[in-house]
C-alpha cells in the first residue's frame, strides 16, 4: 500500500467510531472526541503500525482496530497538551483546540474516554487473545509514567532551567519518540512477530521518534502558522527547552539526518521489504508540516 491508500483506510475506520453513541445522553461528550479524533493530521502512528504488521507477515485489516486506538491515544494526548493547564493553546491542525470549542471540563473527559477507548479497541479486536495483549501491553508502557505521561511530566518539571542535551532527550525519548515506538512494536505484535522483530521495530521507532521531535523544534521556528496549522514561535516565546536553542538550525539537520539514517539501518537484516518504512523517514525528516 502507499502512504496516501494507507491515511484512506485508518480515516475510513476512524470514522465509524463512537457513532452509536448519538442517542445517549453522554453524546455530547462522544461529539467532543469526534471533533479532535476526525480533525485531520498525519496520521504517522497508525500507518506504522500498519506497514510493520505487514512486513511481519500479518494482516493490515486485522490490525485495523490496533491502527484506530494509537490514534486515539495521540488524539487524547494532542487534546491534554493544548489544555490552558498545559501549552494553553487555542489551534491545532487549524481548527480552534478541543477546549475552546466544548469547554475545558468537556475537553478533559474526551481525552480521558479517548485513553480508555484506546484499550477497549485492541482488547475487542478480533485478534488472537495473545496478541491483543501483546499490543494493550506495549501501548500502555508507551502512555504511562516511563512513557509520554512522564515525558510530559518531566517536560513541566523542568521548566525555568536550561537543559543538557541529555535531559532534553530523556524528555522528548518519552513524551514523543515512545508513542512512535509503540506504533512500530504493535504492528510487529499484531502480527505475531519475533522477538528480533520486535527489537528492531523498537530501535527504528526511538530514531524516527528523536529526529521527529527535532524536526518540529526546527518548524516551530522556521515555518508559518499557516502551514503548520497551530501557533509558531511559542517555544522561543515562553523560552521552552528545545533542540533548535541547544544544536542550531545546522545541528538539528544533521542530526536529524543521522536519526534517519539510524533509524533505516534499524531494520536491516530483519525485515526483507523496508522501502515503504525507509522512504517514510526520509520524507518525516524533510517535511514542511
């Protein structure tokens, strides 16, 4: 499959989501999710986890709920950060943030549905019992306090100071780069792949998830909000701890260009068919939104 029939097939199940849910009393609070879940974006996790089920011999329909419930693990994390508590922002992917459009109180409760709807996805998918857990399990280690929630956490805790490189990456390897790890590991999982399999899907989603974060301190500072659909300058303004403030413009490519090419190395001598996985590093590590 390409990138493009890939988006089309997630989008498509996307949008069957949480659609009975209308004529309940909560269906205000299902209107909420919808509004962030359906709003657009990449959908980079779901498409990992996908190609990586199938390079490990499994079936893409069949990982179709484990693709659904990464992205709506991002979406509810996309929804807290924007919180007035968190980044306080008010546009994401273009549209007014979740919070200004339902209230914060509502926003805070999509989010949390969201996690939970996550789970209950994989776990009612039609998958084997064992991998279903195999992928609930990899995505929760991605979510909790060693994951996105402590990066997050650790993000707040550090704020006011400047940081090493180091602390920065022990940031950003949680509160981004774990998430696109999970997406990796859980196509390989779905899948019922090895344990070598599994390893290295895991190294390629850490490189892919550090030159990912890198990129999008460059684009916070070099592109418009136009084009990124969201506030830029927000971290040079609040003088946020970034990549672009530690290595420079000149930095940042080259290490991104490294990650990337860490990442394709990643998956040498286990994988046969890479070049959906290598072109998409490439593109992630050049790309303008």
């Amino acid at each position: 499959m390409t990138a493009e029939e890939y988006r089309s097939l997630v989008e498509a199940e996307l949008e069957k989501q949480f659609l009975g849910c209308v004529s309940l009393p909560q269906a205000g609070l299902a209107e909420a999710m919808r509004y962030s879940l359906l709003a657009g974006g990449k959908r980079i996790r779901p498409t990992l986890l996908l190609e990586f089920c199938r390079i490990a011999g499994g079936n893409v329909e069949d990982a179709l709920p484990c693709a659904c419930a990464i992205e709506m693990l991002h979406t509810y994390s996309l929804i807290h950060d924007d919180l007035p508590c968190m980044d306080n922002d008010e546009l994401r992917r273009g549209k007014p943030t979740n919070h200004v459009v339902y209230g914060e109180c509502t926003a805070v409760l999509a989010g949390d549905c969201l996690q939970a709807e996550a789970f209950g996805t994989i776990l009612r998918s039609s998958l084997p019992a064992e991998r279903r857990a195999a992928c609930a399990e990899i995505l929760a280690g991605a979510v909790g306090l060693d994951g996105m929630c402590g990066g997050q956490f650790l993000d707040m805790a550090w704020e006011g100071r400047t940081l090493t490189e180091q602390e920065l990456t022990e940031i950003n390897s949680r509160k981004t780069g774990a998430l696109l790890t999970a997406a990796c590991q859980m196509g390989v999982a779905a899948a019922g792949g090895s344990e070598a399999m599994l390893e290295s899907a895991g190294r390629f989603g850490a490189a892919l998830g550090m030159a990912f974060q890198i990129r999008d301190d460059v684009l916070d500072v070099i592109s418009t909000a136009e084009t990124l659909g969201k506030p830029i300058g927000s971290d040079a303004q609040e003088c946020k701890n970034t990549y672009m403030a530690l290595l420079g413009l000149e930095g940042c490519e080259k290490t991104v260009a490294r990650l990337t090419q860490y990442a394709k190395d990643a998956l040498a001598g286990t994988f046969e068919d890479t070049a959906f996985l290598s072109a998409m590093a490439d593109a992630l590590s050049t790309r303008d939104k």
